[in-house]
C-alpha cells in the first residue's frame, strides 16, 4: 500500500517558501529561475512502472538538474553491481536534466546484510567511486560540470558542489546506518549495526568502520570549504544534500530539539560533527540555508535548527524527499533575486 503520510504536510500549505535572508545580499541584477527536482529513496520494488511514471513526470517539467539524496535500491536485495551500478545509470541516463548522485547506505554500508548478498561495504563503495564518480561531470546525458574533493573516482570523488545562479550546491557522502560508526558498545549488540541480518564477524565490523574518521573529516572540510566559498562569492544560498536523516528517530516540536535530539549528539552519533559544524557555518552565513534529505520515507519540510535563544534559525530550512513506494518528488524553485530565494511544490503521483 502506498504510503500517505505526507497529507498533513500538504494540508498546511502546498507551496513553502525559505524566510528571507538574515542579510540583504549584493544585488548583482537578474537571474535565470532554476527548477530543481529533490528525490532519493526510490527504485525499491523493481516496479518499472513506478520508474517509468516518475521519469516521466520529470522529463514533463522541464528541469535545471536533479539532485538524488542517495539510496537506489532497498536494504533487503542483492548489491550487485547491475543494481547498484549499471541499472542505476540506465534510469539516470533516461532523464533529460542532469543528476546530481549522493551515496545512501543501501548501496554499500548495509550491503554486508545475508539478503544483500554479505558482501564487503568496502569493495561496494570503492566500485561505486569507480563507476560514478571517475570524471568531473554529473550524472546523465546532459551532464553538468562538478568540482570534486577528492581524485577521481577514488576517496571522497563522492563529494562534490558547483554554482548556478550565485547559488551553490553541495553533496556530501553521509549516509544512514550511524554514518557506518559502530562504536564498541554496538559489537556486543546481536541486533546492532554489526551483527543484525547479517554473519560478519566482530574483526570485519571494526575493518569497515575503520574508514569513518577519515571520511568524517572530510565532509567536515568540504562543508566548510563550501561555506568559505559562498561567503567570499556572496552567494544567495546554499544547498546540501545528503542521504542520512540526521534527526531520526527524533520529533523535534516541543522542545524535542533540545531535550532529545541535542543530547544525542555524541561521540557514538555518526552524525554530531557534521550537524555542529553545519549549525555554526549556518548561523554565521548571511544566505538561506537548505538541507536536503531522504532515509525515512517521510515527506517534510521544516525549520529544523534552533538558535541558543530558543529562537528557530531563520535562513535554515531542511526538506525530505518522497521514498520507498512513493515514488512522489519535490520540485525546488531557485530565484536569488527573490525575496525568500527558495521556494517547494511537492509533486505528488497516483
């Protein structure tokens, strides 16, 4: 059954605009309005038909580029590389706007499960540098130009931002599954992030995470980095798409910000440096400020940072995409010469 939970979303308001920027910016004249398409999370059943009709809902938009949030295929199939490299790119391909690709854990840190085919996640996101990421370009026929962190096709090529419109656009590889950070306590866990669905051994588990540290601080770079880069460029806003939902299983209203999620933010969080660093960049930047994300299915768009007022920040606003049997997608309206800069219709199929 089709999932529905995004109704009381759409009853509050079917287009939602950013508030205006904490700073008036340079005005540096007009700009082209880009159309962005959001989505992620999709391609789970293998349903042709549901790839066919959101393929074709977007291709009828006429479209800037796409921005993927991660996760092509569910976390209970194989993770061959058809799955995970070949017939990705074919649906990709079929687009007539590019697409911007962010790695999720599906496609290779939960890939160790016995249903995915208990293969080494290490091995999936080294073939998932290789096949995506080995040129400066987007996905699609029509591929945009990308500046990426790291050489191509190895670590952290994953990572990537460019600018349109005095708006910049940021990907950075922060999946679900904690990040892939299994800390010690989650070894002796038979259902934890090491051992459930899944026979690898406590030695394989601490391999794997091994590479966590480094890729931490990496992203931690490459968001500041971006940061660093719209400030001198006074850019109107910036983008960042990840796939992990960072505040699950949280609910932030009620103070549950500052009384659930703030105090799980620790060193065994896969995602605390990121979200610090991201509070501090955001709460210092003049522009509007949009997380985008996918990992739980659930459509929303919210004010999700709090300054230590109490206050919500105005320039931050978080979006997560449609997913797993709806195959729904968020159509973003950029214009920096806009008042509010972005703006979100959620386009939603039957």
């Amino acid at each position: 059954m089709r999932n529905r939970s995004w109704k009381a979303a759409l009853i509050l308001a079917a287009v939602i605009s950013v508030p205006q920027a904490v700073q008036a910016r340079e005005d540096n004249g007009s700009h082209k309005v880009l159309k962005v398409a959001l989505w992620g999370d999709e391609f789970y059943d293998d349903s042709a038909a549901l790839v066919d009709q959101t393929i074709e809902s977007m291709n009828n938009h006429k479209l800037d580029f796409t921005l993927f949030a991660g996760d092509t295929k569910n976390g209970s199939s194989p993770c061959t590389d058809a799955a995970i490299g070949d017939e990705v790119i074919a649906i990709f391909n079929r687009l007539k706007a590019p697409t911007v690709y962010t790695l999720g854990d599906n496609e290779w840190t939960d890939c160790h499960r016995t249903s995915n085919g208990s293969y080494d996640p290490l091995e999936r996101l080294a073939y998932l540098r290789t096949t995506f990421f080995s040129t400066n370009k987007s996905q699609g026929t029509n591929p945009i130009k990308l500046k990426r962190q790291g050489a191509l096709g190895q670590e952290y090529s994953e990572n990537s931002r460019f600018e349109k419109n005095e708006v910049e656009f940021v990907s950075l590889h922060i999946p679900g599954s904690n990040n892939n950070l299994i800390t010690a306590a989650d070894l002796l866990l038979p259902k934890g992030l090491c051992h459930n669905k899944s026979t690898r051994t406590d030695a394989q588990c601490i391999a794997t995470t091994a590479e966590y540290p480094a890729r931490n601080a990496m992203n931690v770079a490459w968001l500041q980095e971006s940061f660093a880069e719209a400030r001198d460029k006074h850019y109107a806003g910036i983008v960042i798409v990840i796939q992990a939902d960072i505040f699950f299983p949280f609910e932030l209203s009620d103070g549950g910000y500052d009384a659930a999620f703030l105090p799980s933010l620790t060193a065994a969080n896969g995602y605390s440096d990121f979200w610090k660093e991201l509070v501090a960049e955001t709460q210092t930047f003049s522009g509007q400020v949009v997380l985008v994300h996918g990992d739980s299915h659930y459509f929303k768009i919210d004010k999700a940072m709090v300054n230590d007022d109490g206050r919500l920040t105005p320039n931050f606003t978080r979006v997560e995409v449609f997913g797993n049997a709806d195959n729904s997608w968020v159509e973003m309206t950029v214009d920096p010469d806009a008042e509010n800069v972005f703006s979100f219709i959620p386009v939603v199929l039957n």
